[in-house]
C-alpha cells in the first residue's frame, strides 16, 4: 500500500521537522517481523529470487524515503538530514545479501537477545561517512520463556565488556539503550 505508506512518512517527517531527530530510514513488517507483499510473497520466484526482490524493494523504499526528506526539509541533499539504518534479524539478512546502503547513512548494530553485540562493522564498513550506532537491549520483550524485562537482566559486567568492545570496534556515533522497567 505503496501511497498510505508514503503520505504516513511525509507526515512523521513534517511532524518532527522542528525537533533534533534521527530518521531511520528501511522498513521491516509488522510485530519485528520482515515486510512482505504480495507482488513478491505470492510470485512464481524461488527463495533467492524472493530475497533479491526484497533487497531491490527495500533500497526504493531508502530511495523515495531520502528524497522525501529531501523535499519536505528543504535540503540541498537528502545526507543533510541524519539518518539512520537498523540491520537487525530478517534485515540483517538482507543487508548480508547485497542491499546497499548510502554511505552517509549510519549503520546501527544491535546486540541478539542475551546482551552480546550481534555483529561489528568490517574494514569497509568502518570507512562509511554516516558511521556506526549501537542498539543494545537492557530488556527484550519476546515469548514468555525468552522475555526479560527488568533493568539489571543482563549482568553489568557482561555489558560493560560488550560496550566497550562495541566502541573500541567504531561504534561511537550514536548508542541507544533499550530500557524496560526501572524497577530496581
């Protein structure tokens, strides 16, 4: 639904054009789960077929998404703009198979769900104008056996090691803490 979806990104953009924010650009489903569509889900392609659909799709929706901000914004360029991509499960995946991001754009790593960071930039990545953020989860709302949402779950030395490694590895530019409850 390529038209409701575009005008609701116009509208976030206009809504916080006055604040200092972060655009995070891409798209994934619904629930933490992959996007699909029909054009592509209910094809006569094979999987990879399928997947290279879905890299191709979702490097339009960076596209349209830049340039929105571009127009919306004013800028002369839509890298004016800090942005942000999340490469996280199934767009991990994506990412891992070819899908381009622009340079300027900040690639926020994410930690999987028992506090170790999933994965740090490469040489090439490390070389990216937009740099490097960390996502790290302090609480994780999943099934109830996987779950957990209290402040001290992942053990405060587990952490510090994998923010220090994180950092010493060039994510610097922008770290955000998934916090749950405070309750401790």
């Amino acid at each position: 639904n390529r038209e409701v979806i575009q005008r609701y990104w116009r509208e976030s953009i206009n809504m916080n054009r006055d604040y200092e924010v972060c655009y995070t650009i891409g798209m994934r489903g619904v629930h933490d789960y992959g996007f699909s569509t029909k054009v592509i889900d209910d094809s006569a392609a094979d999987d990879q077929q399928k997947e290279k659909a879905r890299v191709r799709l979702l490097e339009k929706i960076m596209e349209d998404q830049r340039n929105m901000l571009e127009e919306e914004l004013g800028l002369h360029s839509p890298g004016e703009a800090l942005q942000s991509f999340i490469p996280y499960k199934e767009v991990l995946d994506l990412y891992d198979k070819g899908l381009q991001v622009p340079y300027d754009v900040t690639l926020i790593w994410v930690n999987d769900n028992f506090g170790y960071v999933r994965r740090y930039p490469n040489a090439k990545e490390k070389a990216r104008s937009g740099g490097h953020g960390l996502y790290y989860h302090v609480s994780y709302w999943a099934a109830p056996d996987m779950s957990y949402l209290f402040f001290n779950s992942i053990p405060l030395a587990h952490m510090t090691n994998e923010l220090y490694k994180a950092y010493k590895e060039g994510i610097r530019k922008m770290w955000v803490l998934n916090v749950g409850a405070l309750k401790p």
